[in-house]
C-alpha cells in the first residue's frame, strides 16, 4: 500500500509535534481538518513570569481523607449523608454517597460545596444574605442551606466540603467542619 507524500509529511509532521509538546516546548493546534497539524511556540514559563499565576489546589488524597471524616463524624451522631469536595474552581474532585444516603443529598452536597468555595463563605451564612438579595438563589448550581464550608489556603479559597442529608443545615455543617480540620492536621 502506498503511503502519499501529504500522509508522510503529516506523519512526519506530527512525530515533531509530539516530541516537542513532549520536551514542554510546544503548544499544539489541531483544529484545522484538512491540515496537518500544526505547533505554535509558547513562550517558557521562565521568560514571562508576569503572564503566570501560581494556585494552591487540593490533592484528591486530601479529599479523600477530608470526605472520610465527616461520613466518621456524621456515623457518631447516627446520621446518614453525602460529602462533596470541589475544587476552587467549584469542579467536583469527589462525592461520597453514605450508607443509607437520601438520594437527594447528592446533588444537594455538591451545590452546597459549590457554593461555599464560590463565595468563600459557609452557606449558613450565605443562607442569611438572601434576605436582602434573594436573586442569589437564581445562581445556577448554587444551594444557600447551612452544610458547605469554604476550604482555605492563605485566606484564598482552595475548595469546598458540602455535606447533606442530616436533619438540619446546622448538622450538615457540623460535619463539614469536621472534614475541613481534617485537613488542618
């Protein structure tokens, strides 16, 4: 079977790409269909630090054990709940659904996450706040019950705990925090 020059060149093209993208050396657009790939040259981190932001996210380990201790702290009070941690981006690194979870507390613990690490605020307090501006509860995503906690690293937001499923927001919220100095240890 014989190889076209157009197929070679891309081959040969893409080999390139790859090694260079590979060494950090590249950045790779492949949006055009009917050419071949093409690279464009970034700029080295180290020759434009200005452009850069460094930020602190949470290890999925960190998540993990955080999302161990509140299921631990709502299991001592004999309650049943989902965790959700999210990153500061407010993207979901990982949700735990507790042995005999109402479905609803899913979603809800992951809204409640979201909306912690959004406005770097418990949502007990947040909840407080829609007196005077109810179009908040409009947000998408968002849940203003008590049961999300903000996570912070350098007074900057790095992720959310929101738990549900307890009888109250004032619980949910207990056991948040007791995910959060999980990760003060």
């Amino acid at each position: 079977m014989a190889t076209s020059r157009r197929t070679l060149t891309g081959l040969i093209t893409g080999a390139a790409v790859l090694a260079a993208v590979g060494a950090g050396a590249v950045a790779v657009d492949l949006t055009g269909s009917d050419t071949p790939a093409t690279a464009q040259v970034a700029l080295a981190a180290e020759s434009a630090p200005a452009n850069l932001r460094q930020t602190t996210h949470l290890s999925i380990d960190a998540a993990t054990r955080a999302a161990e201790a509140v299921l631990d702290a709502a299991a001592a009070k004999n309650q049943r709940v989902s965790v959700a941690v999210v990153d500061r981006d407010g993207n979901t690194i990982l949700t735990l659904r507790g042995d005999g979870a109402g479905p609803q507390s899913y979603e809800s613990a992951e809204r409640k996450a979201f909306t912690a690490v959004s406005w770097n605020a418990p949502t007990s307090e947040l909840a407080k706040r829609l007196a005077s501006a109810p179009h908040l509860a409009d947000i998408p995503g968002t849940l203003f019950l008590g049961g999300g906690v903000p996570v912070t690293a350098s007074n900057a937001p790095i992720a959310g705990i929101g738990v549900a499923g307890a009888p109250s927001g004032d619980l949910d919220e207990e056991f948040a925090r007791a995910g959060a100095a999980e990760l003060a240890r």
